[in-house]
C-alpha cells in the first residue's frame, strides 16, 4: 500500500469518527460528545498498548513511555488543530459573534 493511499485511508477513517461525532451532538450537548470521544481515544489507546503488550510485565515496564507517547501525540495533534482555526477562524466558525 502507497503512502498516499494510507493517508487517503487515514482522512477517511478520520472523517468518519467526525461526522459520528457531529451526528451525537443533535442528541447530546457538544462538550458530552467531545469528553466522550476523548474518554473514547483514551480507553482505546490503553487497550492497543496492552494489547501489543508481550506480558504483563512489559506493560508494566513500558506503561509511563506509553502515556508520555499518547499525551505528547495529543498535545501536537490538538495544537496543530487550534492553531489552523485560529488562522481560519472566519471561515470556518460562521456565528452570531461576527
């Protein structure tokens, strides 16, 4: 598989989780929805390390390594996205505020 045919999936898979995400919010309140998707990502990524675990003991040995790697993945990702909406903020957040 090409790296852009992975990034393609990646985009898709991502937009998918979105418009979930987006289709929640007509039933729940937005922050329900987002601290759900993060409870979501987390318990997930704590399920795909031990999973990729060998032994308990690995897991135990490499837990703290797997938080930081998580967290700093998150503090990035979530970085990146605040900065492209402060750049865009017009163009994508159309409120009562402009």
């Amino acid at each position: 598989m090409s790296k852009k045919e992975r990034d393609d999936e990646f985009w898709e898979l991502t937009d998918k989780f979105i418009n979930l995400a987006n289709e929640q919010c007509d039933k729940y309140r937005n922050g329900q929805v987002s601290t759900s998707m993060l409870f979501s990502a987390a318990r997930f990524n704590a399920f795909m390390f031990a999973s990729s675990s060998k032994s308990k003991e690995e897991f135990v040995k490499e837990r703290e390594m797997a938080i930081e790697y998580f967290t700093n993945q998150y503090r990035k990702v979530l970085t990146e996205n605040i900065n492209d909406y402060e750049k865009n903020f017009t163009d994508y957040i159309k409120n009562e505020q402009s």
